[in-house]
C-alpha cells in the first residue's frame, strides 16, 4: 500500500485561498487614475434593495468610445441621456477598471 501525500491537496488549497483573497482585496481597493471621462447616460438600473426607484449603478456610452458600468450616488436625478463626467479608478492587483460619477456636465 503506498501512502499518499496530503501535500498536493494542502498545496492547491492554499492557492485557492491565496487566489480569493486577491480578488477580494482587488475588488475593495481601487484608486483613482486621475482621469475624468465624459459621457452619456445610457441605461439605467433599479437599485434591488430598495423599492423605490432610485437608480445607483448604471451606463454610460463614454466620448471615447466604450460603454460602461458606473456607480452612482442614491439620491441623484439621473436620466436617459444626461451628460455626465465620470472618475475611471483602477484595481490595485489587477489593474481592472471601474468607473464612479463625478457630476453632472449639464444639470439634469
């Protein structure tokens, strides 16, 4: 009878763990690239816990050219179309992009 090693299994649990920790740390930590991109609203989103309508996240066609997700204040009166100026942050591990609403460039 051969004795299997516990090793191989400890080994890939660990990089598990080491793994889930990067992403959760990428994902809470994020600073911003100083850059301020412009754009329009494209869609918004109901914010779930909530039953109001009040949306928090939604997209934004940016000048340059892609369309992404932003994250937004609860409160604030977006609409479909509004200009609006958007901070681009990165991820600190893996350098990913997440955009957060600066202000509005015409008032809504």
């Amino acid at each position: 009878m051969k004795a299997t090693s516990a090793l191989p299994s400890a080994f890939l649990s660990a990089l598990t763990v080491i793994a889930l920790l990067l992403a959760w740390y990428d994902h809470l930590y994020t600073v911003p690239t100083g850059r301020e991109v412009a754009g329009s609203v494209v869609s918004l989103y109901k914010n779930q816990r909530s039953r109001v309508f009040s949306p928090t996240v939604f997209m934004v066609k940016l000048d340059n050219g892609p369309t992404v997700v932003v994250g937004g204040t609860a409160g604030l009166p977006y609409r479909l179309n509004a200009r609006v100026l958007v901070q681009e942050r990165r991820s600190v591990v893996f350098g990913l992009r997440h955009y957060e609403f600066e202000r509005f460039i015409e008032p809504p």
